[in-house]
C-alpha cells in the first residue's frame, strides 16, 4: 500500500499500576523504497490535541520522530536504545527496551503496526507502552 491512508491509533500507557488508554485518528502519507516503510501523519485525540509524526518501518526497526516536539524514538528488538527528551533546558534521557514491533502493509487497501515497548528511568521500569495502528487507503474524490 502508497499514498494517502486514514490513520486510527489506540495507545496504551501503564505506569505506576494506572493504565490510561488513548485514542487519535488522522491522516498521513505513506510511501515504500528500497530501505522500507515511511509514513508521515497527523493525528488528533478526543480532545483535538493533535501529534505530528514520520515513522520509518525497516530491517532494523522502527524509528518514530515526532516532528511536534522533536523527540525520536528507535525501537529496536534486538537492543535497548534511548529516549533524550528536552525538559526545561535540560535533556531527559529514557531507557527504552522494545518488546514487540510489527507492521503489515502489503495489502491494497488497509495494514497495521504494532509497537510495545518499556520505558526505564536508571534501569527501573516506569511505564509500559502497547500502540497498535490501523491504516486504511484513502480515496480521494474527483
């Protein structure tokens, strides 16, 4: 599958025993080369917030850069990588151990990516994140 999907994401975040569920809907454009997937969208949640990313699906992982507020995450099941968020001047870093990745995006009309992964802080795990996305080929009217 090429070009303009609907995007539609169900994330969920546990931490500290809370698990908080999420839900945003979009559109992007999603392209193939010889390196991979990319697909670019924009996204909002049920309170119009709105997240702008490029993910870039390959043999070594997964790679989401969220163009919104900077950060890029590698998700990588053969290794552990790491999350620098800027916070106040200062940069957050985050250990991330990927649990799970998966996309399917070979079909016509519609395909998914599954992410899970572990965020640590000095080696403690502090939240547990599963995002699974749905794409759907957009059609455009003439």
């Amino acid at each position: 599958m090429e070009g303009h999907v609907k995007v539609a994401i169900r994330s969920v975040i546990t931490a500290q025993g809370e698990r908080e569920e999420m839900r945003q809907t979009g559109r992007g454009l999603l392209r193939q080369d010889e390196d991979g997937y990319h697909l670019r969208y924009s996204a909002a949640d049920e309170t119009g917030q709105r997240s702008n990313n490029a993910l870039k699906m390959t043999g070594e992982g997964i790679t989401v850069h969220n163009t919104s507020t900077g950060y890029t995450l590698q998700l990588d099941p053969e290794r552990a990588t790491v999350l620098r968020l800027q916070a106040g001047g200062s940069v957050l870093e985050m250990g991330i151990e990927t649990r799970r990745i998966h996309w399917a995006l070979e079909e016509d009309e519609q395909g998914e990516i599954t992410m899970e992964y572990t965020m640590l802080s000095g080696g403690t795990p502090i939240s547990d994140v599963c995002l699974r996305m749905k794409i759907e080929k957009e059609y455009k009217e003439r």
